[in-house]
C-alpha cells in the first residue's frame, strides 16, 4: 500500500479512513512482528513511513471530532 500524505488524508471519508489506518494497522504489526521474532524486513524503512501515515490519520481524525 502506498504511502498517503496529509492532503490525500483529507480527501477521505470518515469510513475511508477507518479502513485504510485499520490495513496500515495490520501492516504494522506483521512487520514488527517479524523483527521480534529475529528476522530482517525487505524494507526496514517501510515500519517508520507506516508509523508516520497512521499518525497523520490519526491527526487528522481528531482533527475531524473538534471541528
């Protein structure tokens, strides 16, 4: 999956986005998951461009409740 950057975010909708940080979500886990078990990721990268776009849905989520 592509990594989404803030102004891609904002065109989500609300069920859009859930769906999207709850793969990204998954994604992540298996990643750490393979680190914790000793192993090496193709893309060691790829765990901290997951963590940022699950921050800026998360951010923008909140964003979406105050206003």
């Amino acid at each position: 999956m592509a990594i989404l950057r803030a102004s891609d975010i904002r065109q989500l909708s609300d069920v859009e986005l859930q769906e999207q940080m709850a793969k990204l979500r998954i994604e992540l886990i298996q990643y750490n998951g393979k680190v914790s078990a000793g192993g090496s990721t193709e893309n060691p990268g790829r765990i901290r461009e997951l963590r940022r776009t699950i921050a800026r849905m998360m951010t923008e989520q909140n964003h979406r409740r105050t206003v």
